[in-house]
C-alpha cells in the first residue's frame, strides 16, 4: 500500500479545504458578532479555523493531508477576502503544520476522537504561538490571558476535535470517505473471500 500522495489525494484535501476556506470566512461573521460580548466568548468558537486539516486527515487518512488542508483553507480564506490578509496563510502553515505532527507521532496509524482532540489543541497551541508572534495577546494581564487560553482550548476541542471527529463519521455513514481511503489489505482479504 503506497502511502504518498497522488493527484487524486491533493484535490481531494483542496476540496476539502476550499469548503472550509468558504466556512472559514463566513465565520468571521460570527466571530465578529459575538466578540462584544467580552470575556473572550469570541474564543470559544475560534477553534473552527482548525477543523480542515482534522477533517481532511480523519476522511483521507495519509501523511501530508492535515497540512495541505489548513494551507488550503487558509488559502482560500484569503482569496475570498480575510480581514486579516495575508497573515491567515501564516497561521494555516503552523496551524497545520502542528495538527500533523499529532498525526505523525502516532505514525498515521489512529483515527479516533481522541486523536483528532489532540490536533485540535496542537493546532491552537500553534496558533496562540503565532498571537504572541504577532503581539495580539502578550499584554494581557495574567487572569486576562488564563481566560483567553481556557476558551480558545475548549472551542478548539469542541469544533476541531469532537465536532471535526462526528462529521466525519457521518459522512463514513454515507460511504463517501470509501472512494478516497487507501485499499487495506483487509480490504483486499474480504475480496478474496466473495
């Protein structure tokens, strides 16, 4: 079984991707709305910026694809005119990037909740990485940040972990995600058994 990506596996993730790209900019609308509220409610649904690249790994399954999803995503999130520029495919890239090192230290090989939770706080580990980067959150008093962090971590376990993990089950309950899966040998056994 060649775990690489082909052609077909790289337009699969950017479609993937360019759904989300779409989700991701009509949720800065939300985003925005709720801001106001305060007490970082805004955070509690931030996590949906790291679902693509959880989803494409849970529907796909191989190396490579969580990260070209978030850079997809993020992509096209800027193409369709992110408020934030050019600065949204920085954060797809590390978003990303640290989803799939969860993904690779399981060597690709777990597609459980639990797995896709972890990605998810990779990648808002990477991404609060990139807000101090960026000078966004250092100056928060202490009980200010603590606040920021706790709701951004349970928003991205919500949205990119829980949330990311059940939409993909539904659409394995469609049979979709068996035309883009690698053939298992397992596979291959119940061929051979009919």
């Amino acid at each position: 079984m060649r775990k690489g990506l082909k052609l077909t596996d790289i337009l699969v993730a950017i479609v993937i991707a360019v759904a989300f790209g779409i989700v991701y900019i009509l949720w800065g609308s939300i985003y925005y709305s709720v801001k106001p509220l305060g007490l970082h409610v805004d955070q509690l649904i931030y996590g949906m910026w790291f679902i693509a690249g959880p989803v494409a790994f849970l529907v796909m399954r191989k190396p490579g694809v969580a990260l070209l999803a978030e850079i997809a995503a993020a992509s096209g999130e800027f193409f369709l005119g992110s408020p934030w520029g050019l600065t949204v495919l920085l954060y797809g890239v590390v978003q990303g990037l640290f989803a799939e090192l969860v993904f690779m230290a399981f060597r690709y090989k777990k597609f459980n909740m639990s797995v896709a939770v972890l990605a998810a706080i990779a990648s808002c580990v990477g991404s609060v990485l990139m807000d101090f980067v960026y000078g966004e959150i250092g100056a928060l008093s202490l009980w200010n940040l603590l606040l920021f962090m706790i709701a951004r971590f349970i928003g991205s376990i919500f949205f990119a972990g829980v949330f990311a993990y059940y939409l993909v089950k539904v659409l394995e309950a469609t049979g979709v995600t068996n035309l883009v899966r690698p053939v298992s040998s397992k596979d291959y056994a119940a061929l051979d058994q009919k």
